[in-house]
C-alpha cells in the first residue's frame, strides 16, 4: 500500500503527516479522508486551481494529466514540472512526497 508523505504547510498541515492509501485513489480524496484539508474550489471537477499540489518524489508513477488538466495548471500559483492538481492525480504503486504550496487561487473564497 503506497504512502503518501505531505510536507509541513504553515496552515493546512503544520507537521506533515503520512498517510497509507489504496492505489487509484486521488491525492486530494486520501488527504481530506485523513483530516488534511485541502482546497478544492470546483467540487474536484477540474474547473480551477485551489487543489494545486506539487510532487517532489514519485511523480513519475502518476498517470499523465490531461488536457484539461494541463490548461488548468498553466493558472496555478507557483507552477512547477512537478505540479499537478491533486482532484485529478491519481495515486500509484509508489509513494509520493506531496507539497502542498504556499498559496492557492480561489476567486469565490470568502476566507481570506
């Protein structure tokens, strides 16, 4: 069973946390199961950005984004090769280390 690492975020996840998950589940559904509450805008129907995480470990076991995807990205704040949105990543046989990035793009966030 792969693990997921996430990196310490200031606000969403101040100690990093690992969790284990089943293959073909998203990034995104196994970090909000676990308590790590990741944005995510559009209802994870790759509509915006919010859910924008960047993958410093294990990338190249997720699948290819695809086009809508790729165009969504190309609006993300803090766009890395590694990036992807994590509503549409979904997990491999390996472990990823995830981080999550300092800010997200939200336009209907009354948060902030």
């Amino acid at each position: 069973m792969p693990q997921l690492i996430f990196l310490p975020h200031d606000e969403i996840c101040p100690e990093g946390k690992v969790i284990e998950v089943d293959p073909g589940v998203s990034i995104c559904d196994a970090a909000l199961a676990e308590g790590i509450e990741i944005e995510h805008a559009c209802e994870k129907s790759c509509a915006c950005t919010t859910c924008h995480v960047i993958v410093r470990e294990g990338f190249e076991s997720l699948g290819e984004a695809d086009e809508l995807e790729e165009d969504m990205l190309d609006k993300a704040w803090g766009l890395e090769p590694e990036s992807r949105l994590s509503c549409q990543a979904l997990v491999g046989d390996e472990d990823l280390v995830i981080e999550l990035p300092k800010y997200t793009l939200n336009q209907v966030s009354e948060a902030r």
